[in-house]
C-alpha cells in the first residue's frame, strides 16, 4: 500500500483564507502539481458571515486567499456556490434542528459543496484533483483503488468530517497536510518562511454562517420561538423553554429548571420532542447508550458484507470506541462494546478499521442502557 502517485496533475485547489489551505496550495504546487487556486464564495452576503477569525467564508477571507495564491504564484479565481450553499447546508441544518436532530454542518459542506459541487465543476474543466486543508491521508492500493485513512498526526486528524467521501471523490482527493507529522505551530512557521501573510491567522472555530456564534439565537430568528415544558422521565414539569431547537442531547447548562434534582444531582437533556415541543431531561447515567441504528450511510470504498468489528468515531473531536456493526435492510446497526454517552440523532458515526475510514451513516435512533427515551 503506498501513497497516491505523485506524477503532475491539474490539481484545482480550495482556498478558504485560512493557513491549513495555503500551506496545502504551497505544498502541491512545490511537488510539481499544475495548480490553481479557487476561494468558494457561500454567502450571497458575505459580510453577515463572521469577520475576523474565521478562515471561511468573510470577504476578508477570500482576500487573504488571492494574496496566498500570489505569493505561492498560482491562478486564482472565486465561485459562487452560495445558492448551494443555503439550500444543501444552511437549510438542512435549520431543517436538522427543527425536527430534533443535531446535524453537523461542516461534514454536510464536505459532502455536498467541497467533494461534490466543487468536485463535480473541476473534473468538467478538466482538473485531475481538488486538494484542500484537511488533516486526512489518501492512500493508494496495488488494484488502483484508494482508501481515506486518519492523518499521521492524530492530534490533528480531520477524517471524520471527510466520512461522507465515496470512492470516486476520493479518487479525485488530495490532502497535502494529512501524512506530515508536524505541529500546527509547525505550520504556520512555515507558511512565514514562505511568505504567506495568514501565517499568523486564528483558526476557525463553530459555524461559520452563524455571525455572532449564537446558534440558539439563529434558530429562533429562523423558527420563531414556542414555548414548551421540561419534564423529567416521568413526565413531571420541570420548567419551560423557548424551543426545543435550542437543545441537544447531553446539555447539562441552560436548562432553566426552578429546582434541582432530589439527589441534587445535575440533570441532562435526554430526549428533544418537535412534536410536542417538550424536552426530557434526567440523571447523567440515563445517556448511555448500548447500541444505534444509523441512515444514508456512504462508504469510503465498498461496502462492507456481514457483521464486523470496528471502532467508531462519534463526533468532530471525540475519541473511539470498539464496536460491531453490520449493514441490515439498507441501515447500519451499531453496538457498543461499553456504553457511550451524549448520542444524538443527526450526529454521524463514522467506522474505522484501524486507520482506516470504513464509511459513515446518519444516527437515526438509539437505544439506551435505562429504560428512559430513546
């Protein structure tokens, strides 16, 4: 197994504005590669993204990636996607919440904006690959076939938002970053030695649509606010809220309960209910979760055929944990080897066979070590 060729592609590089992407452009363009340099402009008005430190999706931003692509000295050019931005990330994300779910936006832009319309656009130009920031390595077999595995630097690795990544994209995908074991401050030193102004550049953190970092306050814009009750496991009113959109599995602050617990215990969400805008909270230990079953699910390769043993992945920046799954009826079945906590439908899990990506799916539903909801 070895890494993908590295003979001279036309290789169609995202720039968000951020020192990862520039780096990566620099990297590319440095091994030979015909590389040209394209900032995705996804807010029909860019200025209500947030400024600053965002490394996105700003005017800024698409500024400091024109003056990376000049000193790396490659074309560059800016797309608007921001159609398909709102529609395929944006409104999912408001539909997502809405309907009790908690989505993860960034995976969605991987899945439908950077791997799939930006993809889609390069290869009809003729670009043998799009490379981006991402901390992920492409690895190349002996049949030609490629794999998605985690970077060399687990502290970094970024290959559970490229979960959703089939075979084909995969083909067409390069992480310049993913198999160099080197610091992020390893990085920016880099990007000054090669005279990129965003050496010095915050990273990007939370949801880039959402201007000032609210999401309970976007939601509630976009939804309106409603109030419902906080009950417990029983059905007992705790308390009200605006919406249950404002809540996810797991919260513990926030909650607005007038008294606490008989065992004084803190309480966590445990349930989300659009249909009756309720939201259930309880003990800590009513989070754990045995097993899941998971929707839309997209391998890295093929599919896999029977039950197996993997780990799981269950969120940006969360650990693994060993699981079996098996593929039943077009939905993957998960199970737990020890229970997990703070499981919520929307989330993905992501399975891996040791550094390997297996593929993704959707959490639709899960069941739980107590008898509470599900």
């Amino acid at each position: 197994m070895t890494q993908t060729s590295q003979r001279p592609l036309r290789v169609l590089a995202a720039m968000s504005g951020g020192v990862d992407s520039a780096v990566a452009a620099a990297r590319a363009a440095e091994a030979g590669h015909d590389v040209t340099g394209v900032h995705l402009a996804l807010s029909a008005n860019p200025q209500s993204f947030r400024t600053g430190a965002r490394g996105c999706c700003t005017i800024e931003d698409s500024r400091d990636a024109r003056r990376a692509a000049d000193v790396i000295g490659i074309p560059f050019y800016v797309w608007d996607l921001a159609e398909r931005f709102r529609e395929d990330v944006v409104e999912d994300f408001i539909a997502e919440y809405e309907a009790g779910r908690t989505p993860n936006p960034c995976l969605r832009c991987n899945e439908k904006i950077k791997f799939a319309a930006l993809l889609d656009k390069a290869i009809a130009l003729g670009f043998d690959a799009v490379c981006t920031g991402h901390y992920a390595t492409v690895v190349e077999r002996a049949d030609g076939s490629r794999e998605l595995h985690r970077a060399s630097d687990m502290a970094k690795d970024q290959s559970y938002v490229l979960g959703v990544l089939d075979e084909r994209q995969l083909a067409h995908a390069m992480f310049p970053l993913g198999d160099t074991l080197t610091t992020k401050d390893e990085i920016r030193a880099e990007a000054e030695e090669r005279g990129l102004a965003v050496a010095k550049k915050p990273d990007s953190h939370d949801i880039c649509f959402i201007a000032d970092g609210d999401t309970q306050g976007f939601l509630a814009n976009r939804l309106g606010t409603a109030e419902g009750d906080i009950v417990d496991e029983g059905g007992t009113k705790l308390g009200t809220h605006d919406g249950a959109f404002g809540f996810t599995i797991g919260q513990r602050k926030g909650l607005r309960i007038g008294h606490p617990a008989a065992d004084g215990k803190p309480r966590y969400v445990l349930d989300i209910s659009p249909v009756n805008n309720t939201v259930t909270v309880g003990p800590v230990e009513a989070l754990d979760v045995t097993a899941l079953t998971a929707i839309k699910p997209r391998w890295c390769g093929a599919a896999p055929t029977g039950p197996g043993s993997y780990t799981a992945q269950l969120r940006a920046h969360g650990g693994e944990t060993e699981v079996s799954a098996e593929l039943v009826d077009g939905a993957l079945r998960v199970t737990f080897t020890e229970p997990v906590r703070g499981v919520a439908p929307g989330q993905a899990v992501v399975l891996y066979d040791g550094t390997r990506v297996v593929g993704s799916a959707t959490i639709a539903s899960t069941r739980r070590e107590t008898a509470s909801v599900a």
